[in-house]
C-alpha cells in the first residue's frame, strides 16, 4: 500500500517574511484549485490570480500587521489564511531546551536555539553569565553548566549586531540528595490570581521524602503534584522544601508576578445576512479575572450571554470595517476588526 500524500491546503503561501524593515512586502502564493472564476481578497480587497498564483505587494505599518486571505467562488469563502507581519527591527529569537527545576545533578547541559528573525541578518552573540557560547551555522547552541549547591541563576543572553537582545532567566535548585523535579505552570508572569501548578518528580523516594508548599506536605502520585493556591497580591513569593527522613534539605521560593490580560474575544467565522444591507455577526467573550466582562461593536455595547455576544449591523456599498473591543473591570480591552465587502451596485 503506498503511503498517504497529504493534500495541499487550497491557499498555499509560498513566500511572506515574519518581519521586515521595509514599507512595503510582497506575499506571494499558490492556489490548488481547478475550480472556474475563483476570487482572492487580502483584507477584503480583490486581488489578482494568474495561471493559479498570485503576488501582492502592500504596504505595512510600524509594528505589528495582520493580513487575512481568503479564496471564494460565487457561493463565498472557500478557504482562508492568516499571517501577521512585524515591520520594524525585532530582537533576536531565543529558545532554551528544558532544565530541572531541582536536580542533585553537578553538572547540566544547557541547550536551545538562537535566530535572526529581521531581514538584514546581523552576527549574534549569545552569553550565558556572562559566558559567550558558540551558535552552530543552524542556529542550534549547546553547553556545559556547573551547579552549585543552592540556588543557581542562569541569564541566558542573546544580542544582534544592533544590540537588540533578548533575555531568559532560569533557576535551578541544586542538592546531592533531592530528587529531580520539573515545574509546569508556576510563572514567573501568571494572568489568573487562581493559581495551579504541577511538579514532575524522578528519583522520589515516598518512603523518606516529603515536599512542602507553604509549609504544607503536597501530596505525590504517580510521579505528580499538583498545588493550587490564590495570589491575593500583584508580587508572591511560594516557598518551597523538600524533607528527607523528616528534616529539611532544601529550601527555596519562586516568585509570581499578577499581571492581568485582557479579554479574549473571538469572531465566528460565519456572517448571517439578513438583507442587501444588513447582517449579524456573534463571537465569544471572556475574562480570566472578570465574569462580566464588556463588548462594543463599532462603540455600541452589546450584552454577552453566558460569553457569547451578537450585533446587528447596517452595511454599506465597498468595505466596512466591523471595530469588536472586549473590556475587563481593570480597564483592560482587546480590539478586533474584521472587514465586511458588500458589492457595489452595477
């Protein structure tokens, strides 16, 4: 049985860069499709196919730019892509490979990735602690780090030739009796103040370990913990321990700082027409931190109902642009725009 090929989505974008310094771009692509009279819209306005591929240039904005390409024939939309465009210089790409949280290990590897995302490329330096570490041609980097018992702090730290960086801390707790432990969830930002987060363990030992979080023993199950807890200030410190045979070996904090995000609002895709000039568009609002959070559709609030909203709206000849905002009682707002083409009257 040959094996199966996968089928190409019907909007192939062949070439758009993640960032530019330029004004201008060009996104270039490939439609699969054999279908008659198909049209092509990037942010609603029509653009041209030929021989089954298309190549726009257009402009960009400082910052962040969000384009949205669909394909339709007569009966609407067929397909969709979106990509987003940062205009401007970025600050390199930095990745880390997993570490322990808490290890008896002397010695860890430290591993990741470093990029130049920006058009011009630029030579990047990468230092850990003040260290410089090699980057391989493919961006890959690799090194040996010596831990001491305590707490370790490891800056990892990648500059480009314009001194644009980008920074990651990590802290590994080290000890030659704790067992290895791996956190998932615990910050340093979190956005809810309804805090949980989960310990992978090797090399416990339920016997004569215990672990501590505020002083309280957590229970271990199947190599987990799991540890819920409310953070009633913008700035927390969580202690933590471990007890061997009942006496502390090692103990040590992790701190969270609260920063609230704002609503997550979300279009459906589908759009009811009503009449020639009017339509009704719905989506979903909600808020991590707010169970009433507000939506306005162009300045005009609708209410959500159990999170979900609807609007009617009254079109126009041409492209309307839809404004969605979601907001938070901390005056926090997340805004949407989404583009409606009604075609003109012939």
């Amino acid at each position: 049985m040959e094996p199966a090929v996968a089928e190409k989505s019907l909007i192939e974008i062949t070439s758009c860069p993640v960032a530019t310094t330029n004004k201008k771009m060009v996104i270039a692509g490939v439609i699969n499709s054999t279908i008659p009279n198909l049209q092509l819209f990037i942010n609603s306005e029509e653009q041209k196919i030929l021989n089954g591929k298309f190549m726009v240039s257009l402009p960009l904005d400082d910052g962040a730019n969000d384009f949205e390409i669909v394909l339709a024939d007569e009966g609407g939309a067929l397909a969709k892509e979106v990509r987003s465009i940062f205009c401007g210089f970025l600050p390199p790409k930095l990745t880390v490979d997993d570490l322990p949280d808490v290890t008896k290990a002397s010695k860890i590897v430290i591993s990741g990735t470093a990029l130049d995302v920006n058009q011009h490329k630029s030579i990047l330096t990468l230092k850990i602690n003040g260290e410089v570490i090699e980057i391989s041609p493919d961006g890959k980097w690799e090194t040996n780090f010596n831990l001491k018992q305590g707490t370790n702090n490891i800056d990892i730290m990648v500059f480009d030739g314009g001194l644009r960086k980008t920074v990651i801390r990590k802290l590994v707790e080290q000890h030659p009796l704790a067992p290895e432990i791996v956190f998932e969830g615990i910050g340093p930002i979190i956005t809810s103040r309804q805090m949980e987060f989960i310990g992978h363990l090797e090399n416990f030992d339920h016997n004569k370990m215990d672990i501590r979080i505020h002083s309280k023993i957590v229970p271990v199950n199947d190599k987990t913990f799991r540890y819920k807890t409310n953070i009633r200030t913008d700035k927390a410190e969580i202690p933590i321990s471990i007890d061997i045979g009942g006496r502390t070996v090692i103990s040590f904090t992790r701190q969270v700082v609260f920063l609230p995000s704002p609503p997550t609002v979300t279009i459906d895709n589908e759009i009811k027409q009503i009449s020639a000039t009017h339509c009704r568009i719905s989506g979903t609002i909600n808020d991590e931190n707010d169970i009433n959070p507000k939506v306005f559709v162009n300045d005009k609030e609708v209410n959500p109902r159990a999170g979900a909203w609807t609007a009617t709206l009254v079109l126009n000849p041409g492209i309307n642009t839809i404004v969605i905002e979601g907001r938070n009682h901390t005056g926090l707002k997340r805004v949407i725009k989404k583009k409606i083409l009604v075609p003109e009257e012939v």
